[in-house]
C-alpha cells in the first residue's frame, strides 16, 4: 500500500545521460532490469512478493530513488525506536541503582530528626538575643552555643519523663539516633604577616595581619606551625591525616563526661584557642540509627574571613553500614549487575558505531565531529567513574572491622572505636559518598539531554525537536546578551549596596541574588531588608533606583523577548509541517503515530520471541499471529536489491560500505 503511490512516476537515469543514451532507451534498459523479480532473502518467493515490489511487467516501473527513501526512513524510526527503548530502560535502570543505594527517604529523616534535636534549639547570646546555629557571627556566639545547646544536646542521661538513662541509652537523641563517643573539634589557621597591604607603617599600632585561605583553609597562606595558649600555655599542634583531612584537633569524650566536656571548653575558651588566626573551625561528630542502618557523619562549619564576618554552614552525610544485608538489599545488587553489564554493552555498541563511521569516512577520529558520539562517550565514561567509586565505597567500608567496648565497673561509657583503638573516623568515606551523589546527579541531568533527540520519532514529538534546532542560534545569542545584563546589574548592586546588604557583598552573591529577583525568586522586601528606614519605613533612594529600573528592563522587556523567540521558532516549525504534510509522499515517509511504532516493534520481538521459543518444543512450529512488519534487516536487503538492479552496468556498488552507512 505504501508503495503504491509510487510506482507511476518515470525513473531519470543520470549515469545513462553520461553515457551518452536517450531517456526511453535508459528507461527500456532500466525495465528490463527491475522486471527480473528476484526471490526473497531465504529462496522462497512463492508469494511473489520481491516479484511485484520491483517490476510491474511491461506497463510500469518502480520509482527506486522513493523505494529507497522509504526504506531508509523506515529503518531510520525503526533503529530510533528501539534505541529510545534500550536508553530509557538503562537510564531507568541507573536511576533505580542510584535511589536505592541512597535510601533518600530514611536519610532525610534522620537529617530533620538532628536538625530539630541539636542545629534549630535557640540560645541567648551575651546580649540576651534568642539566636541558632545559622546565627553564629561573632566568636561569642560560638563559644555560647557549644557551652550551652551542644553540651546538653549531645549528652543526653535522661528520658524525657526526667528518670536518669541506663548505660546503653546515654547519647540518644530523638529516641532513635545514637552518638558515638565524643565530640571532635579542628580548626585551621592563617599565617601571620601574609595579607596583601603594607602593614610596616602601621606595624606599631598593629602588628598583625592576615591573609586569605580558600577551600576550608586547605589553601592559601596556611599555617602549620604550633600555636601556644594564651592561659595555660599549651602547646596546639598541627595533625595531617591525608591530603583532604588535617588540623589542630582537640577531642571531647563521649557518655558521662557532660560536666567534664563543658570544663574543658571553658579551658580553651579561657585560652583563646580560637583567636585571629583561626580561618575555619569544625565541630564533628558520628551517629547511628540502626532501624535504618545508616551511620550519620555531622560537621558544624565556620568561615572567618579576614574582615571578621562568620558564616555558619551545617553537613551531615549519610552512609550504609551494611552495604548487603536485606532482600532489597540484594535485589539492588541484582540491579547494579544488570546496569555494568548493559554499561558495557552501551559502549561497545559506541565504539562500533565510531568504527563504522571512520570507515565510511575514511578518517579515524570522524567520531569527534559527532556531538551524539561525543555525548554517548562522555555519559559512559562519567558512568564508569561511578561504579569504580561505588566499589571503592564497597570494598573499603570500615564498618565490618570496628570493635565496640562493652561498658565495665572501670570504664561505665559505651564506645565504638578502629582496630587500631582509634576513635572512629568516618569523614573521608562521607565526603567519597557526597562526591559520587554528586556526580550521579549530575549524569542523570545529562541524560535527559538526548531524550530531546528522541522526540524525532514520529511526527508530533518530533516539532518540539525541531522547536529547539530552530531557536538553538537565537536561545544562544540571548542568553548571552541576558548574562551580561545581569553581570552589570549585579556590579551596579555591589557598588551600591556591597557594604551593607550581605547578598550583595560580592560579584558572585550578587549575580545569584539577581538572577532571583529576575526570576521572581524573591522581592524587593526580602533583599533590602538590611537598609535602614526612615519614619515611614522606607528604604533609602538607592535601593528604589536599582530595583524599579531592573523591574522594568529585566522583566518587561528581557523575559518577553525570549518567550517570543520561543514562540516565533514554534510558528515556524508548525507552518513548514503543515505544508509538508500536503505532500502525499512526506505523508508516507514521516506520519506514523508513536502507537503505530510501539505496536510493530512489540510484534516484531513477539516474533523472534516465538522463533526462539520454537527451537526448544522438539521441532513442532509455534503459531505466530500474522504481523504486518518489515523488519530492519528486510529493509536493507530490500534496499541491497533495488540498488544493485539499479545500479548493475552503470557504476560500482559497494554493498558493504552502503550496508553499513544506512
């Protein structure tokens, strides 16, 4: 029935003009060849059906350039199709790895159960003002909290009834999650003498001066040298444990030293362990839920920066400590097989394509000028680093060589130590798991990216592909000319409020924080809040000066721009369809409904299914239901066929190097 429509239209020869030869002379020529009717792949043609597709007897001729087209766009949607279910299925496959390996649901749960039990309880600071952890900004403040809401937080000795804790429920918060020995603090240090101002003039008046560390104070003018007391004068030294972990250490035991902990941060605070030289500070402690199995890592951050600003940030990170141990456990590790298996298929199936493509190219590294290539190379090799970090995370879990100490008359705590006797360590192992979530978020966001490409399976999908070609070069340009409008808007807020408003204390801050306000994040009120008032309680003339100009530009102006090229793109991209399905052909060749699709392809694996099947019944034929599908290896024979006749005594044809180019 496709063909139909086809096969009354004249045939132009253009090798039969070269040689010389009248239209109707190629055209007998071209008859006489296509009228042969060979038989079909396999020597049976009792149907006739090859017969009829390339000859009509001596009244008609197939129209081959058609035949041809037909067959490859055929084989185009079929190869499409079933490529759009194998990633689909993979992808889904990983995301199901990724999920259950994370436990997301349990995890959350003990982050809001250590948030409500120990970051959100208010203290009093020495000016009597309720604060929380996020509201530490003087070093006061952080010497209050720990005193006060980590001392009693942490070591907890009694239910909430008021009766006093048995031995083996001392450090239990929120009833489920146990902390496990003590509390550890570190910090890092800035030399002395290393800022970027000559402080000689001044060096009389004040004779420090402190540089700037980066990373939390691992770069930089850090400083390893040991520091003294200014009480008790101790000696604090710098402890390097590897190249990611190092500090001055000091360490709080763990059950029954409430009283005990709390003297000895009275100590250090008397001794100023914390003084102008401390970039960062950490406060970190390990806790276990064992209804979901899941070790907490919890560090309690401060950056002091050199101008004296504080900023407070909170980590907390999970980890398993029995990567196998239920069924959903095991059906995971099921999972995470399938998923390297197809892996490696994935990208054997990419390099043979790279190599079919420098063989019709003839240039080795034709597979670069590919961004589809590119893209399948870079998503399987972002996936490869995952699963080599998720077995380093695997074969390297400490937890199944860590010693417990029964509680004793000697010694009443209850703690969890290394073999080495050793507090328990858990950070590097925490900040790996951070870093693979990262990067598995980060290849499931890019795998989104070539769904785009499959959009092109049928006709409908397939204008919202060419909606995004369309306007590729204009999305691109605008983007470009949006970023440098929020680039000076938010030079335009430093200057103006970079001294007073902490969102716009640098370029960085700034462009987020416009970005926000252009998205309609958040509003004038929020942003200027910082601004002092007058009796009516409005902001100062600047703010108005910045924000009602911003309004107006970035958002009457800017954001309809872009929805109009949006928009423009669509018309454009409906109107070249519409008239394209005017043409009977383009009607044959692109309108398929994905239904459609699904169905054969579905008919098609019933089929080989079924022949399968039928290898193993001693011989008896399975019934196949008849199924009206032309597979992609029929196209290509039938394709193989039509050129040749086609082509025979005009040119030499390569059938292996056109097999594999379509």
């Amino acid at each position: 029935a496709e063909t139909s429509t086809l096969v009354h239209e004249p045939f132009e020869s253009s090798e039969a003009k070269a040689k010389g030869r009248d239209d109707a002379a190629a055209e007998a020529d071209l008859r006489s060849q296509l009228n042969r009717g060979q038989p079909a792949p396999g020597g049976d043609d009792s149907k006739g059906y090859y017969a009829t597709m390339l000859g009509h007897g001596d009244y008609s001729h197939v129209n081959v350039s058609k035949v041809i087209a037909i067959c490859r766009h055929e084989i185009a949607q079929n190869v499409l199709l079933e490529n759009f279910v194998r990633y689909l299925l993979f992808i889904i496959l990983f995301c199901c790895c990724v999920l259950l390996q994370r436990n997301p649901a349990s995890a959350n749960g003990v982050v809001a159960a250590l948030a409500n039990g120990i970051f959100s309880k208010p203290f009093r600071d020495s000016n009597y003002q309720l604060k929380t952890f996020k509201d530490i900004h003087s070093v006061n403040d952080w010497w209050d909290w720990h005193q006060t809401v980590l001392i009693d937080a942490f070591y907890v000795d009694e239910y909430y009834s008021g009766t006093e804790t048995n031995m083996y429920d001392e450090q239990t918060i929120m009833q489920h999650i146990k902390f496990i020995d003590g509390i550890r603090l570190t910090q890092r240090r800035v030399r002395n003498g290393t800022c970027l101002v000559d402080v000689q003039r001044f060096s009389v008046f004040a004779g420090n001066c402190y540089g700037f560390t980066f990373s939390s104070g691992r770069l930089g003018a850090t400083d390893t040298a040991p520091f003294i007391g200014a009480i008790s004068g101790k000696e604090y030294t710098y402890t390097s444990k590897n190249s990611l972990e190092g500090g001055y250490y000091y360490a709080l035991c763990g059950a029954t030293c409430r009283e005990d902990s709390r003297a000895k941060l009275s100590q250090l605070r008397a001794d100023e362990w914390l003084n102008e030289g401390t970039s960062w500070v950490r406060t970190d402690f390990i806790g276990y839920n064992p209804n979901v199995g899941l070790f907490s890592q919890i560090e309690l951050s401060v950056v002091i920066t050199p101008s004296g600003a504080m900023d407070a940030s909170l980590f907390i990170q999970n980890v398993e400590y029995i990567t196998y141990a239920t069924t959903l456990d095991y059906l995971r590790l099921g999972l995470e097989f399938v998923f390297v298996v197809c892996l490696l298929v994935f990208f054997a199936r990419s390099v043979q394509i790279s190599i079919d493509m420098a063989y019709i190219a003839g240039d080795t590294f034709a597979f670069l000028k590919d961004f589809w290539i590119l893209y399948d190379l870079t998503l399987i090799t972002g996936m490869f680093v995952c699963v080599a970090i998720r077995a380093y995370l695997v074969a390297f879990n400490n937890f199944s060589s860590i010693m417990v100490t029964e509680p004793s008359a000697l010694d009443p705590s209850l703690s969890i130590t290394d073999v080495g006797g050793q507090a328990l360590d858990i950070s590097v192992m925490a900040t790996v798991s951070w870093g693979y979530y990262i990067l598995c978020s980060l290849l499931i966001g890019l795998s989104s990216v070539k769904m785009i490409k499959f959009l092109r399976i049928n006709i409908q999908m397939s204008v919202l592909t060419q909606t995004f070609v369309e306007m590729s070069m204009e999305i691109i340009l605008f983007f470009g000319v949006l970023s440098l409008l929020i680039a000076m808007w938010a030079a335009m807020a430093v200057c103006l409020f970079g001294s007073t408003i902490h969102e716009f204390r640098d370029l960085g801050n700034a462009w987020e924080t416009c970005w926000q306000l252009f998205l309609g994040v958040t509003d004038k009120e929020v942003v200027f809040k910082e601004l002092p008032t007058d009796e009516f309680y409005n902001n100062p003339v600047e703010s108005d000066i910045f924000f009602y100009p911003f309004t107006l530009v970035m958002t009457f102006v800017v954001l309809n721009v872009s929805i109009g090229i949006i928009m423009t793109a669509y018309s454009k991209v409906t109107e070249n369809f519409e008239r394209m399905q005017k043409n009977s052909v383009i009607d044959v060749l692109v309108d398929r409904l994905f239904a459609h699709q699904i169905a054969d392809m579905l008919s098609a694996w019933k089929m080989w299914a079924a022949k399968r099947l039928g290898s193993y019944l001693r011989g008896k034929k399975p019934s196949i239901d008849k199924i009206e599908y032309i597979t992609t290896e029929t196209l290509l024979t039938l394709m193989d066929k039509v050129t040749r006749a086609a082509t025979a005594g005009t040119r030499k044809y390569n059938p292996t190097q056109a097999r594999i180019k379509d």
